[in-house]
C-alpha cells in the first residue's frame, strides 16, 4: 500500500494506548474492535452500524461469480434479472477494487452490458430505477457503482441464488 492510502490512528482510553496503521477500512475495523474490548457498551453501536464485510461478501458470491482483471462475470448458469444482475456485478467491481483486482469500483453501462449479458437497452432503462431505490449512484457521466443499500441488497440476492443452487 503506498503512503497516500495509508491511514494512521493512535487511541487513550484510560491506560489504555493504541496505535492503527492500514487502509481506512481496516484502521476502522481495528479502533472498533479496541473500542469494544475497552468500552463494552460500544457493542451497541456495532449492531446497528452496517459495514460490509468482505470476506462474508466473498463467501456469499463465490460460485455465482468471478472477479477477473476485465471485470466481474456472472456464472453462465445463472438466469437473473436485469436490476439482480446489475446489482451482483456492481457488487463484483466493488470487491474487485476493494481487493486490489480492478483499477476502479464503478462500472460504465456498456461494461454493465457486457458484465451482465442483458442488453444495453434493457441497462439503461433499468438503472435509473436503481438510482431511484438508492441502490446504485451514478458518480460520473455513464459510470455507475453501488452504494451501501446496493450492497445489502446484492448480498440478499446472492443469498436466495445460493439457496435456489443449493450451494449451502
């Protein structure tokens, strides 16, 4: 990680000293899990605070996808809806940026096209209606990615597939 992505933290709570080093997200995930150990009832604030958890995302799309260094691809077996399929590949680029895969977290409607095998007609009627529900922001002119109501939802669609496949 080079020094512009890094993030440093140094905690006192009491006696207690500690230091972070590391992207925001694991620096966050570490003052958190301090918090809770030093401060018990910050364990209130974990259950209602969502952030997601990669290697649960991980698991979850496994067999129902691949990140490849092109992008995110649906297995071939999978018949999903436009808007499911857009989301789950949403879901691809932001994990496949977030694990250092892919140069970029958002997706143009042709690479939706691409990605999801639904035709560009039907990506484009069907992404303001995602933008509209909250779950998917459009962040430059043609470039899409998921926002965090997204990724919930995409981790809800993975599960019933999952289910529906009976991959446990």
């Amino acid at each position: 990680m080079d020094e512009k992505g890094k993030v440093r933290a140094h905690l006192e709570f009491g006696e207690a000293k500690v230091d972070f080093e590391g992207d925001a997200d694991q620096v966050l995930k570490s003052i958190l899990r301090f918090l809770s150990q030093v401060y018990p009832s910050i364990r209130a604030f974990q259950k209602i605070v969502y952030t997601p958890d990669l290697i649960k995302i991980a698991n979850e799309i496994a067999g129902l996808m691949e990140i490849t260094s092109d992008g995110p691809i649906i297995n071939p077996n999978i018949n999903l809806s436009a808007k499911n399929a857009i989301c789950l590949v949403l879901l691809g680029a932001y994990m496949g940026n977030k694990i250092g895969k892919l140069q970029k977290e958002t997706l143009s409607t042709s690479e939706l096209s691409r990605f999801t095998g639904k035709a560009k007609k039907t990506v484009s009627n069907e992404l303001p209606k995602l933008v509209d529900k909250g779950l998917v922001e459009k962040v430059a002119e043609g470039e899409y990615k998921i926002t965090q109501l997204g990724i919930r939802k995409a981790e809800e669609i993975a599960e019933t597939i999952r289910e529906k496949m009976n991959l446990g």
